[in-house]
C-alpha cells in the first residue's frame, strides 16, 4: 500500500530520490598521476610519513573532499634547505612542538606540519625542491621559472587553484614564479609565507659588513682576514654552482650557512641588493598571508634623571626582521617571545610564576637561560614547529579547500504550479487522503507548509491550495499525497524563514538527507537535537547544533559562495556530527 511507503518516508528510511533526479558521484582524480604529467625537476608529490597516523592511531590515507576533487598544496622550502617530506630533514616535516606562549604547556601534535595539511579530504599535497641549486638566485631556472611551471601544471591537472606555502627565500622564488609564468596569478588561490625577507635580511646584511671587518672573530686581523674572506669566496662560488657538492675544502669545513655565506643569493637576500630592487612585488590578485617571528630582548636601561626603565628591542625572527616579513602582505600573524636579559627580573617572575603561583608564563620574559637551554620558537628555522603559526597555516588551507565547493541550489518547491498549464493536482498525486487537521510550523519552515494528521497518518511537509487552504500536497521522496477536506490552523505557521530551514538536502555524493517528524536518537556533544536520517554513502543521523538560533535551521552557510553545509552523525547514531557540503537543498 502506498501509504505504507508514506510512513517509511516521513520515518527517513525511504529516501530513494528517483523522482527528483540524485546526482552521481564525482570521479576522482589521481594527484600521484600530476607529479608524472607536469615532469618538472624538483616537483614531487610528498608521501605519507610513518610517524603521522590519525587521530585513533590508525594509518593515514589521503582522501578527496566530499565534491570528489583535491586541492594542490605546494611547499617551497628557503636557502640552503630542504621541502623533501623526509623525518628529520624536511624544514616541513617537523612536528609543531613550541610555542611562543607557554600557558598550559607545550601542546604535542599528532602528525608534522605537512602530515596535518594531507589529514584535511581534498588536500594534494606537493613539495617544491631545488637543494642542489639554493645557494643561487630565485630567477635561476631551476627556481622561479620551474616552480612557476610547476604551479601551472598543477592547476591545469586538478582544474583547482593551486596553494603555494613558502619559507624564507622559498616566498621569494614565489614572488619570481608569478614573473615567469603568464596568467599565474590566475591560478594561485593563496600564498602563506613563514619568515620571508620581502625586503630582504638587514641582520645578513650586517653580518657580512662586521665579517669583513673581522668584528666577529675577535683576534682575526690582517692576513687572517684576507684568508677567511678568501675561503668563504671559493665556498660562495662552488655552492652557488652545486650546494650539494661545493667541494671537500668547503662541505666537510663548514655548515652549510656559512659554506653559501658569500653565494649569490646570500648576497641578493642581503637588504638593499639590486637583485632585490628588481624582483617584481606580489601580484594584486592573490592574497598573501604573512607568518613571522619576533624575538623581542628586555634590558635594563637609564631614562632621565637616572630613573630606571625597562628597554625592549626586536630582533625579528633572528634572520628577517618582522617588517621585512610582512611587507607586502595581505594580512599578518607573528609569535611573539620575549627574553628578559635582567638577572634579577629572571630571579623575580621565575619566583612569581613557579614558587607563589601568582603569574602565568604568558604574562612574564622567558629567562634568558632559555637562550642556551631551549630551542627558540620564534626563530628563523624554528617558525614551523611554532603551534600558533602552525595551525594558523592549517586554517588557512583547511578555510580554502572547504570554500572550493560550488554554491548550494536551494530549490523551493511549489506542487501546486500547473506545470503543463491546467493539470489537475490528481495527476501529481500518488494516493488522495482527506478529513483531517493541519497545524503549523511544517518542517520546511515556510508559512504555506503544515504537519497534517490524516486517517491515523502524520503527513510533514505538506503545503496548502494558495486558493483553497482545506487542500495540500505533501511531497516526500517517492510519494506526492493530495489532502482534501482538511481544517488548517495557521496561527502556528512559521513566516518568513531562510534558506536553512530546508526539509531536504542531498550531498555531492548522492546521499539524501530528509527530515522526519516524532521522536529521535538521543543527541550527541554539540549537537543535541536530530531532524531525520539520511541514507546513501554518508549513511547517518542529520543533527542540529545546540547555539543554533532557529530550531528550523537545518543548514550551515560555512562560506562567502553560498555554500551550505549539513551535521551527520555518520555510520553510528552516537557518532560525533560531521559537516558535509551539501549539492541541492528543497524547502
């Protein structure tokens, strides 16, 4: 009997959407293909680490978001470094473990930067490599002009904007990239940059004026002077042909920063080079979002009348000053450390914080014993392991992937068109009830929609005659019912609601979600109340959320593109309620 198929509808149980057209489901892309097609050197899509798990431990699996596409994300690493994901010596594959503010401890983790990116559905995840020639300039071929090709290939594979995160010189090859590809800034979305020296690195600067001067080896005059510049002369030239293989005389003598202290892009990155004057700015239309450091020093100082105060200056991130890292930039974001070099003040508020618990860490200068007993958070090296600059960076990819889905069709229903012209209401219907009573709100929230009691059935939504209210069409997945003779009470009805307070959503991979009358599941943290059930891939319960200011609201617009999304408890009707995009929405 029809209205058994009726009852299982209103229930959430038949949510088949045959009459209404399901979508199928996207096709998914191979982003492991992309690396192969676009056979750009130092262009490499970055493998799961063994030590990133998820959340219950179980192993990593990357997964495209729920429209069945992936974002390219891609990780440009500085000079003299490394954006291989390997354990260790990736300058992203570090685990964020410090923090510029120290209240609470020092949060650990689960996964390393690059390893919580490839933890979001959707997110393609590549690195950008050029170690062998980061001792040269970013307009190198085997920087800008590569990494620019690089970008462009991702996109034009995925047919998605393209995330590029940047490190130091790294955001610089960025800026150069934008020169040598046409239309690039057409296929960037965003650029997220840690420590970048826009305007280059005055503390470089500086110290390459006080090592020709001998200042900063005490003792070191003469011919001694004229060797060591000699020598590190020799190692800029070789590094800037190879960094990977400057030669015995210089690999296996000296670290790699002063190994390329004297190559040419030590010299470009030093503030005031020519080098930097022509590097192009950064394009208008991409948005880039600034990540610094500040290491700012307190020391006691003498003010007028031999009072005695307190002076603070900011050494930036050790490397780039903060201004020269946001210069530019569309928005910013810095951690900010504070040393206090005063003995007595480092005795005092270690007392206060530890001993009379009348402080918190954030509210005193880190001791300057940290400098020798602790790794620097706010340092140049160090901005990616920093946990507030870390997770900035992840909403800032997690914010761009989830505003990729294409706006939600709200479609309102009207059942009572003639559609062709002077069709009878008999013909939409699959069954004809009457004698009963209507009350309002119905669950599509509009001021025609009521919950109807008819011949021991409770029929919701149903919308009434604009002409004749004692007739309504209640409109279901696979059931359209006409009422006759029915008494409305529209005292109750709801006026006036918005595009959330939909009756009916189906997500981009064919799910159907209907809302149901009566009693549900009990509620789950954060979302205490359900509105039905939904059935397809993403089985589960459809959950309201407990600040939401209209019961009726079933919708969440997360995005600016007229995106909306539903809560799903997924599998397990005690499971924590997830956010799906949703692909058409009928109220």
């Amino acid at each position: 009997m029809k209205a058994l198929k009726l009852i299982a509808a209103v229930s959430g149980l038949a949510l088949s959407m045959t009459l209404l057209g399901a979508p199928a489901a996207t096709a998914t892309a191979v982003p492991q293909e992309w690396e192969k097609t676009c056979n750009v050197p130092g262009l490499d899509y970055a493998p799961v680490l063994d030590t990133d798990d998820q959340n219950d431990g179980a192993d990593l699996t990357l997964a495209p978001n729920a429209a069945g596409f992936y974002v390219p994300v891609i990780y440009v690493h500085g000079w003299v470094s490394t954006s291989k994901n390997v354990a260790g010596k990736g300058v992203f594959s570090t685990v964020p473990d410090l923090a510029a503010k120290r209240a609470g401890g020092t949060p650990k983790l689960l996964r390393s930067l690059i390893g919580n990116v490839q933890d979001l559905p959707g997110a393609a995840v590549f690195t950008f490599d050029y170690q062998q020639y980061a001792a040269r300039w970013v307009t190198d071929k085997n920087i800008g002009p590569a990494l620019g090709q690089a970008i462009s290939c991702l996109h034009d594979n995925s047919g998605q904007k393209v995330i590029v995160v940047g490190h130091s010189m790294g955001g610089l090859a960025t800026r150069q990239a934008f020169s040598e590809v046409d239309g690039l800034d057409d296929k960037v979305s965003q650029v997220i940059t840690f420590g970048t020296p826009n305007t280059g690195s005055v503390i470089a600067a500086a110290a390459a004026t006080a090592l020709t001067g001998a200042s900063i080896i005490p003792g070191l005059t003469g011919e001694g002077v004229v060797l060591l510049r000699a020598w590190l002369a020799h190692c800029g030239r070789a590094s800037s042909q190879n960094m990977l293989e400057p030669g015995t005389l210089c690999f296996n003598l000296l670290p790699p920063a002063l190994t390329a202290f004297d190559s040419e892009a030590a010299k470009a990155l030093r503030s005031g080079s020519a080098e930097l004057k022509e590097l192009a700015d950064w394009p208008d239309g991409v948005p880039v979002h600034a990540l610094s450091g500040d290491m700012r020093f307190d020391v006691a100082g003498t003010g007028f009348f031999g009072w005695k105060k307190k002076e603070s200056f900011s050494m930036g991130d050790g490397v780039v000053t903060v201004g020269s890292a946001i210069d530019g930039a569309a928005d910013s974001k810095k951690a900010t450390c504070t040393y206090d070099l005063e003995p007595a003040a480092n005795i005092r508020d270690g007392f206060a914080t530890n001993f009379w618990k009348v402080k918190t860490y954030d509210e005193v200068s880190r001791n300057s014993v940290d400098l020798f007993t602790e790794a620097w958070p706010c340092f140049h090296s160090n901005l990616m392991r920093e946990t507030s600059l870390a997770n900035e960076q992840f909403v800032l990819i997690a914010a761009d992937i989830e505003t990729r889905f294409p706006p939600t069709d709200i479609v309102t229903i009207d059942p009572w068109k003639e559609d062709p012209p002077g069709e009878d209401p008999l013909l939409k219907a699959d069954e004809v009830l009457s004698d009963g009573e209507c009350f309002g709100p119905g669950l599509s929230g509009r001021s025609d929609s009521f919950r109807c009691s008819a011949q021991s059935y409770i029929l919701d939504p149903c919308f009434a005659n604009p002409n004749d209210p004692t007739k309504l069409l209640c409109v279901f997945p696979k059931s359209t019912i006409l009422l006759t003779d029915m008494s409305t009470d529209s005292s109750s009805s709801a006026v006036g609601k918005d595009e959330g307070s939909a009756f009916m959503a189906v997500l981009h991979d064919g799910t159907v979600c209907t809302a149901s009358s009566g009693a549900g599941p009990q509620g789950v943290e954060g979302y205490p109340y359900w509105f039905g059930s939904c059935q397809g891939p993403t089985e589960g319960i459809w959950r309201a959320r407990a600040d939401n200011p209209d019961p009726l609201t079933r919708l969440y617009d997360r995005t600016d593109n007229g995106t909306y999304f539903v809560a799903i408890s997924v599998g397990d009707e005690q499971a924590p309620a997830q956010l799906f995009p949703v692909k058409t929405a009928y109220r």
